[in-house]
C-alpha cells in the first residue's frame, strides 16, 4: 500500500457534477419515478475502449509491457447516468497498478453502474461481486452487460442499496477489499455509504475500501462519519500508482478534474 497521508476531508470547490454518473445515485434516483421509467426501457449504448499499461510489475526493462484491454459499454441516453467518470478510471488505474495484490482476492464493488474498476480487478484474477441499487435492475443490467463484453463467466451482481441490511447483503461471504467510485457524491448518502462498509469490515476485520472521489465541496467530510464507525483513512497520492495524469487509460478522463484516492480500514485496538 502506498504510504500517504491522513484525510477524509472531500475537497475544497469544484465544478458542479455533469451529466453521465458512473452508478446511478441511490436515494434521488429511487425516488423519482421517471427513473423507474427510464429502467424499463431498452438502452442505446456504445462501447469505448480503456487501455492500461505499465505499472508495479514494470521493474525491469528486459520485460514485455503489461498491457489490459478493457471494454465498456456506455449508455448514450444520459438519464441513465451510466458513463465511466473520472473517479472509475482513477480507481481502475489503482486496481491495474496493484494487480499482483488484488489477484486471488474477493473484491466487492459498490455502486458498479459500468463497473470499470470491478471488471479491471476481475481480468487480474480477482473473484469480483458488482453491486448496485436493488431498486435499478438497469443498473444492474448494466453490470452484466460489461461482464459480457469482457468475456468474463461466473462473476456475481447483486442488488445492493447502501444503508440497509438486506437479504443480499447478508449473504455476502467476507471480501477482502471493497471498491467504490464516486460513492461520496450526496452528502445524505455518505453514513449509508460508511455503514454498509462497516457491515463488511465486521466480517473480515481485515478487509479495506479503496475509494475514489472528485473534490466538490470544502464543506464535505467524512471524518466524523470514520470516527463514529470506527474507520480511519489514508490518503493515496496519485503519482505514487501513475494516475496524476489527465488522460488515463487511453481516454480522455479524468481530465482536469481533482480527484483524491483514499484506503479506509477498521481502527485495530
């Protein structure tokens, strides 16, 4: 893990967020009806290309270059709010630059929407659940639609909606590592958000959650939120996995967006 500083502030001001969030946001999205529309209708989508190359295992030059092709089906309709957004590319760069770690590992994504970094973790070896809002089955058809593109069989997608403990949640065999992109995005979801990670550290103490999030707000934190669970983060430094960079992965993202990385774990007595 790469040595970093404390911090779980989420940012000093930034742009207000575009249209085309990578997962569906949970609360607003359940609770407007044209979203439950939109989840019954057949999307257009188009596929883009994600390249990643390089990384931890690049130590010596008489080795051949690591190179992952991944490919994502986007929705064109951006109601669906189903594109890879900066933080997915940041978190699957992440994933790719720690790819011996990740291997053999049960990883859990939530709030997968496209489902970049949990499809990058799975071609690496990893046994990969994705997850998103129980309440968008879209959602999580879109899940499967990118487990499809890449080939890849066997991999589970579960309904997941942060905050309550449900059936699926409770079926969930310890992971090792949870992923989440963006998941930091409603001030009102962020103890949902926490709460349901905390469930999954109670059962693997060990476990941690690597986490992605673009800076918004001064005024959002989830310091307090880490201390009432009793979690502490460490903030990873983009240089430190090759991703202060504004194209990545062969795409254009993130672009000139902040983004901060952060492994959060359970507070060892």
């Amino acid at each position: 893990m790469s040595p970093g500083v404390s911090s779980a502030s989420l940012g000093a001001g930034g742009p207000p967020p575009e249209a085309g969030q990578a997962s569906a946001k949970q609360p607003a999205s359940a609770k407007d009806p044209k979203v439950d529309f939109m989840c019954c209708l057949a999307p257009a989508f188009t596929v883009q290309k994600y390249r990643f190359a390089g990384g931890e295992e690049e130590h010596g030059r008489e080795r051949p270059k690591s190179v992952l092709v991944v490919l994502i089906p986007e929705v064109l309709d951006p109601q669906y709010g189903m594109y890879a957004w900066p933080c997915a590319v940041v978190l699957a760069q992440y994933v790719w630059f720690h790819r011996r770690l990740v291997c053999d590992k049960r990883i859990l994504e939530l709030g997968a929407g496209v489902s970049l970094p949990g499809i990058v973790a799975a071609r690496c070896g990893a046994e990969i659940i994705l997850s998103d809002n129980a309440a968008l089955p879209q959602c999580l058809n879109n899940c499967h639609r990118s487990c499809q593109t890449n080939n890849l069989s066997g991999v589970q997608v579960i309904g997941l909606t942060w905050g309550q403990i449900s059936p699926a949640l409770l079926a969930l065999p310890p992971v090792d590592i949870v992923l989440a992109s963006d998941v930091f995005f409603e001030p009102e979801d962020f103890e949902d958000v926490i709460s349901t990670v905390h469930y999954l550290m109670e059962k693997n103490p060990h476990a941690q959650f690597w986490t992605t999030y673009q800076v918004r707000s001064a005024d959002w934190s989830i310091q307090g939120l880490l201390h009432k669970w009793e979690m502490e983060s460490i903030r990873v430094p983009l240089q430190s996995f090759e991703a202060n960079k504004e194209q990545l992965a062969d795409s254009p993202l993130p672009g000139r967006h902040t983004i901060e990385m952060m492994v959060i774990t359970k507070v060892t007595m």
